[in-house]
C-alpha cells in the first residue's frame, strides 16, 4: 500500500519573534521512517531587521542538533514574506531544524518536509 503523498511535512515552527543572537531548537523529528533526503523551508516575516540562519541538524535525541546536514540564510529584506531552501541527507535517528537570528530582530517559520520509506508486501 501506498501513501497518498509521496512527501510529507513533518512538522512546522510558525510565527515565533527571535532577537538578535537568539537561537531555537524546533521539536525533533524520527527520521527512521523516511528516507534519507530531507527538504527545510524558512519564511521571514515582513521588514526584519536581523539575518536569519536555519540549519538541518539531527542526532541521536529529539532535541539533538549535534550534526548540521545543511544550513542556509535568509538576509533583512524592504518587507514582504522572504523564503529560503535547503536540502540534505539526514544520517541521524532524529531531524531537526535551527533557527538563529543575527544582527537583529526576524519574525521566523520553519518547515521540514521528508518522503516516507515505501514498504512493499
């Protein structure tokens, strides 16, 4: 049997203010039941005074962020909702997403997609 999706998101971080210098852990994800590749999705909010940095990390606990499988930035924009993407290869049990704000204030979400390993009968 077949999912109705060949890719899921997992979880999404919404809406949350991080000043300069501040770092959040979103909640880990068990990445055993999908397959290596994992896609990230940043959204910053309108007029952020700060860069946002997001990384894909994973480890041996939820909240593990001692591997970093790929990161990226999304810099301080006019205004409107800027967007970045990163993609790599979760090695970990666990995934995760970090999110650290520099050089200012950004209005943060972060969303982590992953396609589910297919069992065949």
């Amino acid at each position: 049997m077949q999912h109705l999706y060949e890719i899921s998101p997992l979880y999404m971080r919404g809406g949350t203010a991080i000043g300069s210098g501040g770092t959040i852990n979103c909640t880990g994800v068990d990445w055993t039941a999908y397959e290596g590749g994992a896609l990230v999705v940043a959204n910053v909010g309108a007029t952020p005074t700060g860069t946002l940095i997001y990384k894909l990390c994973g480890g041996t606990a939820s909240g593990d962020v001692a591997n970093v499988f790929a990161s990226g930035t999304v810099l301080p924009g006019a205004g409107g909702t800027l967007v970045g993407t990163i993609t790599g290869t979760v090695t970990t049990q666990f995934a995760n997403v970090q999110l650290i704000s520099t050089g200012g204030t950004v209005l943060a979400s972060a969303e982590l997609i992953g396609k589910k390993r297919f069992l065949t009968v």
